[in-house]
C-alpha cells in the first residue's frame, strides 16, 4: 500500500493506493479534520452501478470518526447491499478505508 500525508493548521490529507487481486488499483483520498472524515475520494479500476453511487458512499462515511472502523464497516456493508461492482469488493474498500 502506498500513500502519502499532508499536514496544515486545520487538518490532515492523506493519500493511500491499494494494488487489489488480478492488479487493479483502488486510490482513496481523505481528508481528516478533528479526527473525523471531513472529505473522501474514491477512485481507481472498477466499476460501480449506478454509477453515481460512489458519491453516496463517501457522503456516507463524511463525519465517521477516522478511528471507528465499525461504523466505518458498517456504511461500505449498507452501501454493498444496494449497488454492483466489477473489480472490487467491500473488503477491498474496508481495508483501504480502515488503512489510515
């Protein structure tokens, strides 16, 4: 896993790569304000339907404490529940998630 940190005042940015099985590639981009997720950005090769449902992922995990991987656990196992993906699974976006 590869990544890297960037620190201000206010908050920490950091950024983690994760190569998955078969060498696809998952890029998470997090900002942490206070401990909690103040903004997340999910990229990479896959594929998700309906397509905008990425949005509603990371919508959902804005606010979790950056420490609470239950919660953290909680929201991707919801969202999986509602969309098909090709090229990723929920553990895949656990661990990364989970990673910082």
């Amino acid at each position: 896993m590869n990544g890297g940190t960037i620190k201000d005042k206010k908050s920490i940015k950091k950024i983690r790569e994760l190569k998955i099985e078969g060498g696809k590639l998952i890029r998470c981009k997090i900002e942490v304000k206070n401990g909690k997720i103040e903004r997340i950005l999910l990229s990479g090769d896959f594929f998700l339907y309906p397509e905008e449902s990425i949005t509603q992922l990371e919508s959902g995990l804005k606010d979790l404490e950056i420490d609470d991987r239950k919660s953290i656990k909680r929201v991707i196992t919801k969202f999986f529940r509602g969309v098909e993906t090709v090229g990723i699974t929920k553990e895949d976006l656990i661990k990364i998630i989970c990673s910082f």
